[in-house]
C-alpha cells in the first residue's frame, strides 16, 4: 500500500506539475488560427521551441513511468479514477500559479470530482 | 457571443478527441503491462520491465494513441483554461470503467459507479463556466 501511495504521487505531482508548465509554454506559443493540418505542424514546431514546453516533459515522463508501474500493481477502474486527484492540485496551480480565474461552479465541480474520485479508490 | 459559442464548440471538439485517445491509449497500456507481468522493485526487475515494455507492439500502439491525446491536449491549452480543460476531460471516466468492465471484464461495484457518476456532474459543472478567463496570444502565421 505504501509503494501504491508513493507512485500516486509520483503521478499526480509529476503530471500536475508537467501540465502547468506546459499550459504555461502553449499560452506564450499563442493561439492557431485554423485547426488544419499544415497549420497544427507549424503550430506544433513553434511549441516545441519554447523552454516551459520542456521543462514539462520530464515531469510527465516520470508520471507517465508511475502509471505503467501502477497499472501493473492494481486494476485501471482504480488507477485511473485515483489519480484525478491531480485535479485538486491542478486547480490550486492554475489560480496561484497561472493566475486563472476558478469562480464557485468550477471549485464545486472540482469538489465533486474529488468526492467521486474517494468514493472509486475505496471501490 | 458567436465568438464565446465559437470557442465552446472548438474547446468540445478538442476535448472529446483527447477523451477517445487517453482511454484508448490507457486500456491498450493496461492490455500490455497485463502481458508483461507485475513489475519487480529491484534494479533486475526494472530492468527486465524496461526490456519488456520497449519490444511490446500493443504498448506502442497505446502510446501512439497518447501522442494524439498530447497533441489535441496542447492545442486545446493554447486557448483554453487549464482549470477548464482538465476537468472536463474527465467525462472519460465514465467511458473508461465501462470499457474496463466490457473488454477486461474488471469487477466495478456499485459505490464505484456512484463515484464515476458524481465526477461526471462535477465536470458538467465545471464545463458551465467560461472556457478562458485569461489573456491569450494569437499565433502570427504569416
């Protein structure tokens, strides 16, 4: 079980961290301006220039590691469930630190996923 | 108001796309590391998992589905809140206990389900609010 809760962990912070810098790294890439494929390329290349972009990606890889581990430990209908506790974590991130506005419906929303999420990992 | 409807729309497309990659790409991970066994903490079974995941087909065909979950996920982040998108995606959650239930034929008792059920009301609550609430750059194509 303690093997279990530290890769949890290693999944949710790792993937929660890897996404914020991510987000932070697509802000500054900018918006496409039509869905096509030429343009997702281009859009693509310029996202992979930026530095933030980077600095997600071995935060990802290591939470992306713990989910291979974790699948091979425990069912997917609990994996998966559980690790969307990285939406609590996800939420304060996207306030504090990308300085997203979170209003009453998107917190009661995000309490509600929490709720499920501890109703699924107890099974 | 076009425009905010517009945005609603691209963000559900996007958002749908990466629901069907991450839960094709998660149950074909799951299907491979059923194949390869428990992994083994110690540095032989490391790397003995490691050997076993690189040569496995099913793992990388999970793993193509994951870049197209990667690529729809980044796309979606350039205009849309963080906050916004990554709950929303969890209406998967539904998807996925229903396949682990039809193709792996897991167990889901009821009280999981109720959870599933609970996620999804949440991420419907959250999709209620404004797709973006911050600033964003449009890319210059020219």
């Amino acid at each position: 079980m303690m093997h279990v809760s530290l890769f949890l962990s290693f999944l949710i912070f790792g993937s929660t961290g890897g996404e914020i810098a991510i987000t932070r790294g697509m802000k500054a890439t900018g918006e496409p301006e039509r869905l096509r494929p030429k343009e997702l390329l281009r859009f693509l290349g310029k996202a992979l220039c930026n530095g933030w972009f980077w600095a997600g990606v071995p935060l990802m890889a290591l939470s992306f590691y713990a989910l291979l581990v974790l699948l091979s430990w425990e069912p997917i209908s609990f994996v998966i469930p559980a690790s969307a506790l990285s939406y609590v974590v996800g939420t304060f991130g996207a306030k504090y630190i990308l300085g997203e506005e979170v209003s009453v419906a998107r917190w009661t929303g995000v309490a509600l996923v929490c709720l499920g999420v501890a109703l699924v990992a107890l099974g | 108001m076009a425009t905010e409807g517009r945005l609603r729309v691209k963000t559900l497309v996007m958002v749908c796309a990466m629901v069907v990659c991450a839960n094709a790409g998660d149950l074909l991970l799951k299907r491979a590391m059923l194949q390869i066994g428990a992994v083994k903490l110690s540095a032989a079974g490391l790397v003995h998992a490691f050997r076993m995941t690189v040569t496995s087909g099913t793992l990388w065909v999970g793993i193509f589905f994951l870049c197209g979950f990667m690529l729809s996920y980044m796309t979606v982040l350039s205009w849309a809140d963080y906050s916004y998108v990554m709950p929303a995606g969890a209406f998967g959650y539904a998807l996925l206990t229903f396949f682990a239930v039809v193709f792996l034929h897991e167990a889901v008792s009821a009280r999981r389900w109720v959870g599933v059920v609970l996620i999804c009301v949440g991420v419907l609550l959250v999709g209620q609010t404004k797709p973006r609430t911050t600033s964003v750059a449009r890319e210059a194509l020219a």
